[in-house]
C-alpha cells in the first residue's frame, strides 16, 4: 500500500515537473557520435532556459518520416523535429508558421539564399536550416597517384564528363582499386549528372515535369554506360550494396556522396583521400540540400518551439553546432569559418555550391520529387536492368510526375 | 541381413558417429552467426578488408567498450528485460487460459473465436500502426512500458501451439477430476498447466525471443530515452548515410546472450523424451 | 441454475482476457483498417474522401502490386516446403537425447534469435557480389565470381534459402514437441513387429504428427506471406523489383508513398488471401 502511495506521488511530481514546459523533440540520428553532441547543446539550453525541460526522442533516419507521419496522424507532433528536405515538403501543410514570432526579412537574411526555397512558402516560414549539404566526389588519393592520374585542383580545370571517364578508366586499370566509382543510390546524387547537363525535373512554373528532354535522355544513357562498363558496381543499385563501404576498403577509386560524410571518414587510416570538384558537362552543378529543424501547428508549445529553433540556427549556437558535427552552416555569417583538418574539402564543396544555378534548390523543394524519389530510382534501376530503355524511362517518369502535380 | 542384435560397443560407436555428423552440420549452419560473433572482436578498419576474413586478425575489446557507451546502456538493457519477462508471463497465463477453453469445451463461437486467433497474425503489424497508435493514445498507453507489455503479450501463435498440446491431453483426466469435484479453475491450474510444462516452456522461450528483439511496438509507443529498449537504441547504429558495424555487431552479440541463457534453462523442459510419459497419464 | 449458467459461462471466462487484448490492440485497428480501405486519404489531413471501392478498383491495374503479389505466391510455396521437410528432418534426427543432438539443436535453433536486420547483414556478408565471402573464395580458386544478389533468379534463391535458415530452428522446436507427445511404446512394438525405420515412419511418426505439421503449415504460411524484413536488409526488394514482396509493397505504399488509405486496400487483400488459405488447410486436414 505504502509503495502504491509512493508511486503515485511520483506520479505527480512527473507531471507537474512536464507541466513546467516540457519541449518535445524528435531527432534523427546519423551516427552515435551525433548523439552526444546535441545532448551537449540540450543542457546548454535547459540551462538558459531554466523553466523548460527538453524532452528528446531519438529515432534512426530509417525511422523518422514514419515516425512524425504516425505522430501527426495521431494529433500528437512533437514541438520540434529535425528534418531533411523530403520531409519539410511533405509536412508543409502542418509546420508551424514561425513568422508569427519573428520578423520575417531579418529572420530569413540570415541564412543562405540555397536553402530560402526549403523553408519560405511565402507568407509563411516552415522551418529553418541547421546546415547545407552537398554533393561531391571523395576519391582515394593512393589509387590516383598509383595509376599517375591527376585530379583537377580547382574550380578552373574541373574535368569534362568525358574526361572524367576517361580517368575512371585509367584508375581501374592500373591501381590497386578494383572499382572506378561507388555511387549512393538515391534519385538525389543521379540529379547531380541531370543539372550538370542542363536538364531538370520541374520547370520554372513548379507545376509541369520537363525531365523527359535531351539533356535527361544524356544524363541516364551516361549514367548507364557507367555501369554497363563496369565503373560502378551492379550490386549498389541492384541488391542494396553499401557505397560507402566499398569506398571505405579502399576498392573503390571514388564515391559520389556529399560532404556529410567528412566527420565518418576521418577514421579511416587505410588510405589518403580527398575531395574533387565535381565534373562539369554543360554546366557546372551540385545540389544543394540540408538538414532543418521545423515545428508543427497543434504542438503543446508553440511558442516555446519558435524560441529553441530561433537559438539552435543562431550564430552564436549554430557556428560551434556546425564545427562539432563537422557540417557546412547554413548561416551567412558561416563565411570562411575555418574547422582545422577539412578546409580543403570543405573549399571544394563550397565552390560547388556557389556555381550552382537555383533552379536546382526549387526542383528538391517540390513535394513532388519527395513523393516521386523512390519511383525515380526504381524506374532508373529498370533501365540499368535493360528492362527499358532510358527514354522509356523519363517518359514515365515524367507521366507519373505530371499525374501527381495534377 | 543377420538379425544379431547390435553390441553395445557398436551402438556406442554409431551414436558416436551420429553426434560427431549432426554438430558437423550445426556448425556448417552456424557460419553466419559465427562470422558475426568473430566479427565484433574486430577492429573496425579490418571489417572491411578484402577478401573478407573470418577469424580477426587483430582482436580487440573495443567494440563492446563503445556499445556500452550507446546512450544509456544499462536503462536500455532493464528496460528491454522487464518488458520481455514480464509480457511473457502474461502471455504464459491469458494465452494458456484461452488455449485451455479452446481445446476442451465446447461453446457457441468457438471456431469463430479460434479464427479470430488466427487472423490476428495474419495482418502485418506495420500495416495498422496507425490505428495502433490512436488506440494507445487514448487508453494513455503511449510512452509508457505497459504500453509494449500487454498489446503484443496475446501472442496468436501462442494460443494456437498451446491449444494443440492441451488438444492431445486425454479428456478422461479431465473427467475424473470433475468427479472428485475439481473446480474448472482448479482443473486448469492443477492439471492442465501441470502437464503442459513442455509446451508452456516453448512458447516462454519464443515469446521472450520475440519481445526481446521486438522494434515495431517501442518504435510506435516508446519517445522518451528512459524507456527506450536495446532495439531502439540498435537501430540508431543505422544512420543516414552509413552504419556503425562494428559497434552494432558487438551489440548484438550482447543482446544475443540473455536468449541464449533463456533457451539453455528451459530446452530441457521441452526436449527430454521424458516429459511426454506424463501427458499419457 | 445458477451453477449451470456458472458452467456456461466458464469457457468464455478462459478466453476473457486473452479476446480482450486481441480486440482491444489488434482487432479494433484492423476494422479502422478496413474502414480506411474505403477512402482516399493521407496522413495529415486524414481520411478525405469516401471512393467505396475504389482502392480496390486501382488495385486490379496496380502493376507493382501485382507483380509482388505474384512474387509472394512463388516465394510462400516453396519456402513452406522447404521449411516443413527440413524442420521435420531436423527434428526427427535430433529427438534423441545426447550431448551432441543437444549441442545441434541449440545451434539450429540460434538463427531464431537473430533479429532480421542481423541475418540479412551476415547473408550480405557471404553472399554479396562484390564484397562478399563466397565470391572472394570463388575467385581465388580461380573461377568467375557468381551474380548471387544482382541476377534475378540469384536473389530470389538467396532470399528463399536466408528466410528458410532463419525460421527452421523454430518449426524444429514445435515438431520436436509434437514427436514427444507420441508414445514410445508404439516405436517399441513397431520394433518388435519387425518395422524398419522408414517404415516407422510413414506408419507411425507421419500420422500421429499430423495435427503439428498442420499448425506448422499454417504458421510457415501465414509467417512467409510477412516475410519483408530480412529481405530488406538482404537485397532492398532488388534487383529491380524482383525479390520485393506483397508487405513490402504495402510498407511503401503506406510511409514511402504517404497513401495510407490505398496500403490499406492491399492489406484486407492480404487479409482475405490468408484467412483463404488457412481455412483451405484447416478443412483439408478435416480438423475438428
């Protein structure tokens, strides 16, 4: 009986210590690492804010869109999520509205025009960035000095797309490195070759698919003859063979990725790799993407949910945020900050960056494309199958694109 | 063929062969889960060296010293060990209740009861998490551990292994009981859990296996770090762009033991041909 | 009377607690489920339109569904046939009680244990093409690496093998129980009449087994027709489409594809294709 009194007095104190403020969060984690570092930066806003006590849900990115899905079907959201650009595009109808507690321009001013798309639906501001991604090419230095290639330096003698084959050819042929290229598979780093080539996937309107066009049709047969010839291995798009993996042994000559991937490779002692500018075919492109932190409309603490978003993209927080996770900023004011081993790397992604046309962000901010992603890939997958051939491929795909935008 | 019955010498030697043939095969079986074991002493850089190799060529700790250092370990593991102990011996008491009236009454709705058992586990959990999750919502079950006890603790499969064992329990044992003026109640409990030791001792060890490994009912009731289970915390080891193996091996290994201990204590319940001489009565 | 009613009422006591639980946690969202089926909808703005049945209408030209659905007949067949026969060989040869029957049966058992994520990356290890240990062990004797996992008909007989070696130890655990529910004076008195082990077998161990083999038909059934996680992680439904099943598709319906009503429609499919099944197998067996 004493135990049960006990209990429930416990009981009670819980809830009214969660009736002081409890923020709820739900944040996906990319490595365990990441994990501790933001638990850092939660005590150091629990300790600026003493009334509040944060409450964090880890989930596994694997996780995170069907985690929120059941949480905002269930009337629940959390009051803070952090999100990638898919996800910020599907939950736009439910983001909490944040220029209600700040001031639109001077909120908006502070960050990177790439990342604007992602999170201003005009009036409205749905989210705000914690930091840009890009894509780009690790390479194994080893294997480039052993078959006597060399990779362009900057952004003046980036390679042509023939050019690039050419040296993937050359790598295969007299290095250690078995495989030219590991390639994730994602309809995301496929893109990349489609914006390089002048193609795109939705036009200036948001509301047609042009991706069934001769740039398209250059990009995918490119993109096939890369594995008909043997420079990415089948078994990544096929059966689900980790990229980074085979990049990792050392196997792998490059890996098309993105920069996220800095904080991991710095364990490897195998090898030396670095970073190179991206190829160029009509132009020169990368795409732009990023992490976001958003809160959702029917949460239990709005207000206090704008305040947290409002300090994590701060510059005084999102600065060191970012040199701990070793991520690019988001912010302007990130200019030239210097994060001690990657600042060559980290240079490489931002020339990148800065040559990107704009159109490129608009495409990624589509709901469209985040319904489409995984259909993208499959359709793609068909072709490397020889089940179709690339031109049957963005006929349908660009069906399916239009049906939705309709 | 001569009909010289077999010395004992011989029949040692067969057996003998036999056991030597059957662990062989075990072992040929076994290849995967023992390239996971010798793969969590490895150091991280020697996973992926090619050609892959079994045994590790430099063995190190250090895998399990950075899986006890995922998040709170110790929560995880006493969380995840009271929701399997606990939803299992639910699970033993309710499941074992309804295979008993399945098997020996007759009743109207019965087979419609026995169906409805069936159909239970014929829907993919992950198909109806979302009418799961409102129901929890609003019985106050989300991010609480009864949340993850009780639903999943009315194991269909459960119901069905035990209905089938008590079915093989003769009905005069039964009637006899009835004649001394046994209770039903009593019936169940003096005689019915009694004789079906070995079958109550199989479902015990698949149900804990189940609630041990189970990800999609935390995943749907469980937010908040203190109540999170190990597979919860495994799954992170999965991240966005790559997966912690190393440390995600040595972890399952870690979670491997407890099942392993569970299956050892009770195997002999359930695998001894003894016990089958008690069912005949 | 009131004893009486008392005797009436005593079985529906029994199943009280556990139909509570099934009602309440399974049964209830399963007809939400259903009720789902009948509309268009997502997850938030929730149910939107009311179309009767014209999810299922989709249904019928739905090409990836179709075709997983297709996937799955041929996988469920042979993977319960395979995993009666060998679970019921395995159980037949480790009965005996020994150290060495013993120690196999706790190694045919341990797959059991394995989360699925932890099978599919140990049979990725083996089996992968260009990182894999089978390759790797292939190529150093000298012979050309197999496609194992990008060829279609590779994949699906990796697949169907993976899923076969992790659910064996558990149907070898029932079938052990059900062999040692059979008297052994019946082998005794075989024996004494002469019968060889074969013919112990078929006259004796089949028959008397039969009510197990039943259940276990019908749990390997219903169990295969789920199967998705392991082959997830195995070979993400590839290459292509070829090793994606019906719960995968309705996985990615449902959460990839945000169209929770339209997973909805293909579960009651799902549904309705097991309870089929089960009936079928129930009255074949001409239980009860």
């Amino acid at each position: 009986m004493r135990k049960v009194r006990l209990l429930a007095l416990v009981l009670l104190l819980c809830s009214l210590a969660s009736a002081k403020g409890t923020l709820q969060m739900v944040w996906f984690t990319e490595a365990p690492t990441e994990q501790a570092i933001f638990e850092k930066y939660v005590r150091m806003y629990e300790a600026a804010n003493p009334d509040t006590k944060v409450e964090v849900t880890y989930v596994p990115f694997q996780q995170l869109t069907q985690k929120l899905q059941l949480m905002v079907a269930g009337n629940t959201p959390p009051d803070v999520a952090r999100v990638v650009t898919a996800n910020i595009a599907e939950f736009e109808p439910v983001a909490l509205d944040l220029s209600a507690y700040v001031d639109s321009a001077s909120f908006l001013n502070q960050f990177l025009p790439s990342q604007i798309p992602y999170i201003y639906r005009k009036p409205r501001i749905i989210g705000a960035p914690l930091d840009v991604t890009a894509n780009g090419i690790f390479y194994n230095k080893d294997c480039f000095n052993e078959a006597g290639v060399k990779v362009p330096t900057n952004s003046l003698n980036v390679w042509t797309w023939e050019q690039w084959r050419e040296a993937m050819n050359k790598v295969r042929n007299n290095s250690k490195c078995r495989f030219a290229l590991s390639y994730d598979f994602t309809t995301h780093r496929f893109s990349t070759l489609l914006y390089q080539a002048g193609g795109r996937f939705i036009d200036d309107s948001g509301k047609k698919f042009v991706v069934d066009s001769t740039q398209g049709l250059r990009t995918l047969t490119f993109f096939a003859d890369l594995f008909k010839d043997g420079f990415i291995p089948k078994g990544q798009w096929l059966s689900n063979d980790d990229p980074s993996t085979l990049f990792r042994s050392g196997q792998a000559a490059m890996y098309m990725s993105g920069n996220w991937n800095l904080a991991q490779f710095s364990q490897i002692k195998n090898f030396n790799w670095g970073v190179m500018p991206l190829p160029r075919d009509k132009f020169r492109s990368t795409v732009p993407g990023g992490k976001f932190v958003m809160g959702f409309r029917g949460s239990k603490n709005p207000e206090e949910a704008a305040k947290f978003i409002q300090w994590i993209t701060s510059k005084e927080v999102n600065l060191p945020f970012s040199k701990d996770n070793m991520v690019l900023s988001a912010r302007k004011d990130a200019k030239g900050m210097k994060y001690g081993q990657f600042d060559d790397a980290i240079a490489v992604f931002q020339s990148d960056l800065s040559v990107t046309p704009a159109y490129v962000g608009k495409d990624w901010s589509n709901p469209a494309i985040a319904r489409l992603n995984t259909f993208i890939r499959g359709e793609i997958v068909k072709v490397l199958l020889g089940q179709q051939t690339p031109k049957q491929a963005l006929e349908t795909i660009q069906a399916e694109g239009n049906k939705i935008l309709r | 063929m001569v009909s010289t019955p077999p010395t004992r010498k011989r029949l040692q030697n067969r057996r003998f062969l036999r056991d030597a043939l059957v662990i062989l095969l075990a072992v040929f079986f076994l290849v995967p889960v023992i390239w996971v074991v010798l793969s969590s002493f490895k150091p991280n850089a020697e996973l992926y060296v090619v050609p892959p190799s079994l045994l590790p060529k430099e063995p190190t700790l250090e895998n399990y010293r950075m899986a006890f250092t995922v998040g709170h370990f110790a929560t995880y593991t006493w969380n995840s060990f009271f929701v399997a102990t606990v939803s299992t011996l639910i699970a033993l008491l309710t499941n074992s209740m309804a295979a008993f009236a399945l098997a020996k009454y007759r009743f109207v709705g019965r087979q419609a009861l026995f169906l409805l058992t069936l159909a239970t586990i014929m829907i993919p959990l992950q198909v109806i998490m979302v009418p799961i999750f409102l129901v929890l919502r609003n019985l106050g079950l989300t991010d609480s551990l009864w949340g993850i006890i009780i639903p999943p603790a009315a194991t269909p499969t459960g119901v069905f292994l035990l209905r089938q064992y008590i079915l093989s329990i003769p009905d005069e044992i039964l009637e006899s009981a009835r004649m001394d003026g046994a209770s039903e109640w009593g019936i169940y409990w003096r005689i019915i859990l009694p004789l079906s030791v070995p079958a109550l001792a199989t479902l015990a060890i698949f149900s804990f296996t189940w609630r041990w490994n189970d990800f999609i009912w935390p995943f749907v009731v469980i937010s908040s770090e203190q109540k999170a289970t190990l597979q919860l915390a495994l799954a992170r080891l999965v991240g966005q762009f790559g997966v912690d193996w190393s440390t995600l091996l040595a972890a399952t290994v870690i979670t491997l033991l407890p099942m392993l201990i569970v299956f050892l204590l009770l195997q002999h319940y359930f695998l001894s041909n003894l016990t089958a001489g008690s069912v005949k009565g | 009377m009131g004893h009486k009613l008392g005797k009436l009422l005593t079985p529906y006591l029994f199943v009280a607690p556990n139909t509570l639980i099934f009602g309440i946690f399974v049964v209830l969202p399963m007809a939400y489920g259903l009720v789902y089926s009948f509309y268009r909808g997502n997850f938030i703005g929730g149910l939107q339109q009311f179309v009767g049945l014209g999810n299922y209408q989709q249904l019928l030209q739905d090409r990836a569904f179709l075709t997983s659905l297709s996937h799955t007949f041929v996988y469920v067949v042979l993977v319960v046939c395979l995993v009666v026969v060998l679970s019921l060989a395995l159980a037949i040869a480790l009965r005996a009680t020994s150290l060495g029957t013993a120690l196999a049966r706790i190694g045919f058992y341990l797959p059991v244990i394995l989360s699925p994520v932890v099978v599919g990356v140990a049979w990725r290890w083996m089996f992968s093409s260009d990182l894999g240990v089978i390759n790797a062990v292939l190529s150093s004797l000298g012979q050309s690496p197999i496609p194992w996992l990008t060829d279609i008909n590779w994949a699906r007989a990796v697949v169907i093998l993976a899923s076969v070696w992790s659910m064996v130890g558990f149907y070898m655990v029932i079938f052990i129980g059900g062999l040692n529910t059979i008297p052994a004076e019946l082998y005794q008195a075989a024996e004494v009449d002469g019968a060889n082990p074969r013919q112990q077998f078929w006259q004796i161990t089949l028959p008397l087994l039969t009510p197990t083999t039943l259940m276990v038909t019908i749990l390997a059934t219903i169990n295969s027709f789920k199967a998705f996680e392991i082959i997830l992680v195995l070979t993400n439904g590839g290459p292509g489409d070829a090793t994606r099943l019906l719960v995968q598709n309705i996985y990615q319906t449902a959460f990839e594809g945000a169209n929770p009503t339209y997973a909805s429609a293909q579960s009651v499919v799902l549904f309705g294709i097991l309870m089929l099944l089960t009936l079928v197998q129930l009255r074949i067996s001409r239980e009860d």
